[in-house]
C-alpha cells in the first residue's frame, strides 16, 4: 500500500517537474515513477490491480484502486493500456449480466458498439497527441502502432526460419539462425525451443502451477497471459519475473482465505 502511494507521488512529481529520472521514455508521454523498466511498472500495476480488485470493498480499498488505475494510464504502456481496456469490458459484462436483464445477442451488440467507439476515440483523438506513435500509425498502419514494430520483426524471423531451419531446429529450436528475437513471447519461445520445447515447457508450467479457484482471478489473469504473448515483455526482465510471482503469492494468499468462512460475504466484482 504505501509503495503504491510513493510511487504515486513520483509520478506525479515527474508529470508536473518534467523530472527525467521519474519519466518512462523520453521522447513521448509515460511516467513510471521509481521504477526501472516501463515493463516492470506494467507488470506490477496489472498484478496489484486484480490483488485490489478482488479485496473487500472499503473505502481505502477503493482509494489504492483509484491510484492504481491512473498511474497506469500515467505510465504509458501500450500493454497496460490494452490490459485495462480489456479488464474494463470485462467488468462491464459482469455488471450488465448480473443486474441487468439482456439477451446475449443485446450484450454482444453493447460490447462490439464499445469496442468500435473506443478505437474511434483513441484513434481520432488520443493518439495524435502523441506525435511519434501518430506519425507509426499514419506510415504502417495499426497493427504496426500495437505491437511497437515487433510484427516486422516477426517477418524477418519467418524469413530465415524458412531459409535455414532444418527438422531438429523446429523440433527443438534454432536460435543460432536468428540474430534478433521477436519479443513476441510465444515465438520467441518456439525459436528457442522448437515445438517439442514449447510442449515441454506448458507441460511443465501447468504441473508447477496453483489451481485458481477465483473466477475473476482466472479471467483477469488470462489477460495479462494474453500481454505477455503478444507483447513478449516479460521474460527478459527477472525483475519482473520476481515481481510478479510475488504479488501473484499475495492473489493466491487471498484467493485461499475467502474459501475459509469469515462471517461475512465477499463484495467483490
């Protein structure tokens, strides 16, 4: 909690001072506060979000879950800000389904309706204050602008896969061929270990992970899985590997103690 708040204050000391050491990039919008890598920030406001979310509801509670939000819209993370929107539709569809009375076909129209609106809005109003990410958008086009260049990077991968992989290479993965990974994760993860590695290594990640019994937990972190394949952030920074896995020991930690009766009922989403 008081990590939140100071770090909170940093950001805002970097906004409002234009303090370089607070400050996420240097060359567009993004405050991180004190923390070293905009994807350590990311990752570390995806996990205390859900940890927060699903603490019971009080009027401090509520509080570090305001601070939580805007100093990940203050970040500037093209990741957060997909994990947030996602999160957010979410959220809606849980309330609409649970105290609203409409038939699938009326909620899908209401979400695709927002979808449609929120990229309208984002394109046609937000990203052209960002001059750089503007000036990707209007040279290569969307796909490029969400995944940071990384789909050209994918390209050249695919080109010298398809000039130098042998069978073992895609079995077992061939990251001698190419001099630059995609920091895509889950195709970086078959350049290192083929298709039998990525086999093992699920095989593996699924034996050695906790059952979730939390819905909500399940869902909001499949959305950050979800981040972490597509924007490929998360495995090269230990930092972050370790941040994580501790603040998702404290979701767990709490997940087990609302199975343990307490005598009163759960207000969370």
């Amino acid at each position: 909690m008081a990590f939140i708040i100071i770090n909170f204050t940093c950001i805002l000391i970097g906004y409002f001072y234009d303090y370089n050491l607070f400050k996420t990039y240097m060359t567009r919008f993004g405050y991180n506060g004190i923390f070293k890598s905009t994807s350590e920030a990311s990752y570390f406001y995806m996990f205390t979000f859900i940890l927060y979310l699903n603490k019971k509801q009080s009027v401090k509670q509520h509080f570090l879950l305001a601070l939580i939000i805007v100093s990940s819209l203050m970040v500037g993370s093209k990741t957060l800000y997909f994990y947030l929107f996602v999160s957010f539709i979410y959220m809606l569809v849980l309330f609409l389904t649970r105290r609203v009375n409409l038939k699938p076909a009326a909620l899908f129209s209401i979400i695709s309706g927002m979808f449609i609106i929120s990229g309208f809005v984002i394109m046609k109003f937000i990203l052209p204050l960002n001059y750089r990410l503007y000036a990707l958008y209007q040279e290569d086009g969307f796909i490029t602008l969400f995944f940071s260049l990384r789909d050209k990077l994918l390209l050249n991968a695919i080109e010298i896969i398809e000039q130098h992989y042998s069978l073992i290479n895609y079995l077992f993965g061939g990251m001698a061929f190419v001099p630059k990974t995609t920091e895509l994760g889950i195709v970086d993860l078959f350049i290192t270990f083929g298709v039998i590695g990525i086999i093992i290594y699920f095989y593996f990640l699924k034996l050695n992970f906790p059952k979730l019994n939390n819905s909500n937990v399940k869902v909001l972190g499949t959305i950050i899985l979800a981040s972490i394949v597509l924007r490929g952030n998360f495995f090269y920074f230990p930092s972050v590997i370790f941040l994580s896995l501790a603040i998702f020991a404290l979701i767990l930690n709490q997940s087990k103690k609302k199975l343990i009766p307490t005598g009163y009922e759960s207000n969370c989403i």
